[in-house]
C-alpha cells in the first residue's frame, strides 16, 4: 500500500500525534483536528487511524490511544515544506485565542511553554532563569516548577514559563487587532536594546524563529545579563497605530501583574522599517529563559505553546 502524502488529514494526525508524548485516542484527535480545520467524527478519524497502522506509521496502546512509530517521525519529516509553512504562527495564533487573561482583575488563562530538565540540571536551569528574570529579559517576571504533569517523565523536572503570545490574546480581547511579524535576535550595548541583528518572519517558517536562533548558538543572553551586552531574543508585533494609547493603558495594567514589557514601540524602532500606519511593539521573549539555560550547557527539551494556565496557578 502507498501512502498518499498529500492527504491533509492523515499528516495532521501525525503532526497531532508528535506534538503529544502521551497516546491520544480517537475522540481527542477528533477535538484536535476540528482546532486545526478538520471536523472529522471520531468514526472518520478512528478510520484514518486504522490505515495509518496498516501503514506502520501509528501503534495501539491498548485503550490509552495511539503514538507513532518511528517510521511516523521519519514521514513527519518529509512531509512537504510548503504544507508546513505558517504551522507555527496557526498554533500560536490558537493558543491567543484561548488566553482569557484580564489584565485589570489579573485573572484568566496565559498561555505558556513547557520546558523538560533532567533532575541533576534543574538548579543550574533555576539559577539561570532567576539571573535572566533579575536582568529584566524576560516577558513575564516569574516561573513555575513542576513534576506532576504528565509530559514530565520520571528522573526530570518541568518548567512553565509564560508565552508572550498571551499579549496578543489580551490585546485581541480589546478589540484590537494583532499581527506576530517576526522573531529576533537583539542586539544590547551597556543595557540599552540597539539594534535587530536578524529577524524571521513567523508567517514564513515551518520552525520557530526563537529555537532556531537558540539552536544556532546566535544569542548571548546569559552574557547580557552579567554585563548587559550581548545578544537577547525578541518578538515584534504589529496594531494599527490609533490603538496606541489603549497599548499603553493594557501593557500599565499587565506590568503590575509581573509582565515585562515593552522593550519600545513606535512606528519606526531600532532599525525596523518605518510604518506610519502600524504600530510596532517589541517585547523580550519568554524564550530569553530557556536560551540562557542552554547557553549554560544544561539540557533543556521546551514545547513552545504548551498549552494554556490560569494566571493563578503560575504565580503561586
């Protein structure tokens, strides 16, 4: 039997499959899907399913569901660059949408990234995620440790760090419109931010731009912090420049909830080209935290958008 490869739905279940490290049965991928455009009974997907096995891509685990087969990751990997261009900002946009927090009560849901660490390098990783958070390169100002959910295996420790793409979820919720434009490395001289040394488009990337730079040894966080110089991770947003002063008023009332940022906006910042329409906002990524710890030499495994949390359960 051959696999058609552009049969959209049995590639999302397989994406669906990778992003989750535990088995998802019928019913689960079925809410996933329909997340991601697919509305498919749990009848069509437990079809999809059963050819997905008789493909060797996907195996039973009793009644927990399914999980992939190494011969899944692998088909995963070819799956057609194009097909995958603009899955990072779809999920991100999706998890904007789901954060319901309320910068005036300081209540709702934030979405954030999970960061797994083997047990023996969980207090250099605190150590250098309190360091970062002390410099002020973080986006949110705090982070939470834990072992009790269920993508932390045994012998390792998780982190939960806020995302900022809750900013565009509260900044959606104002009615204002929001649009994630890049990811970048930043340049820092004697704590003053200066300069975009490189920017990805997250509309045009099949990877997130932050990992890459990370992955690519092109940051020096852990060096800005000690010295304030180096190089620090990013994001740039867009709104319409008439939503300016209500930025403003949001970003006052979610400062006093521990949320740092921005770093500056403006219709022209840094060496950004100039949009007298758009207002630009350029925020420090949560990401400043993991980058530093691998800059470290600790090992770091992080699932950006991990999900959603309440805002209470981060800071308690």
């Amino acid at each position: 039997m051959t696999f058609v490869r552009s049969e959209r739905k049995c590639v999302e279940i397989l994406r669906i499959l990778r992003e989750h490290q535990e088995p998802l049965g019928a019913k689960r991928l079925s809410e996933l899907m329909a997340e991601r455009g697919f509305v498919l009974s749990d009848r069509a997907v437990q079809y999809y399913l059963q050819y997905l096995d008789e493909m060797g891509f996907t195996h039973k685990i009793g009644n927990r569901g399914r999980v992939l087969t190494p011969s899944g990751v692998a088909e995963t990997e070819r799956a057609l660059v194009d097909e995958r261009i603009g899955f990072i900002i779809s999920k991100l946009e999706r998890l904007a949408f789901r954060s319901t927090f309320n910068p005036e009560t300081g209540t709702g849901d934030v979405a954030y990234n999970l960061s797994i660490v083997p047990d023996e390098h969980a207090e250099g990783v605190a150590a250098a995620f309190d360091a970062v958070l002390a410099a002020g390169l973080g986006f949110f100002s705090r982070y939470r440790i834990t072992d009790r959910d269920p993508r932390v295996p045994p012998g390792h420790t998780g982190f939960i760090t806020v995302c900022s793409i809750t900013l565009d979820g509260v900044l959606q919720s104002h009615g204002i419109p929001v649009k994630m434009a890049y990811g970048g490395c930043l340049a820092i001289r004697d704590s003053r931010p200066e300069a975009f040394l490189d920017l990805i488009g997250y509309r045009g990337t099949t990877a997130d731009p932050l990992q890459l730079f990370i992955n690519a040894g092109m940051t020096s966080i852990g060096n800005v912090a000690r010295t304030g110089t180096g190089v620090a991770l990013a994001n740039v947003r867009e709104v319409p420049v008439t939503a300016a002063s209500r930025v403003d008023d949001i970003a006052a009332d979610m400062r006093k909830s521990g949320f740092i940022f921005p770093v500056a906006q403006g219709t022209q910042v840094f060496n950004l080209t100039e949009h007298p329409y758009r207002l630009a906002i350029v925020a420090f990524s949560g990401m400043n935290l993991i980058g530093s710890g691998i800059e470290s030499g600790f090992s770091i495994r992080t699932e950006i958008g991990a999900g959603n949390i309440p805002y209470a359960k981060v800071i308690e």
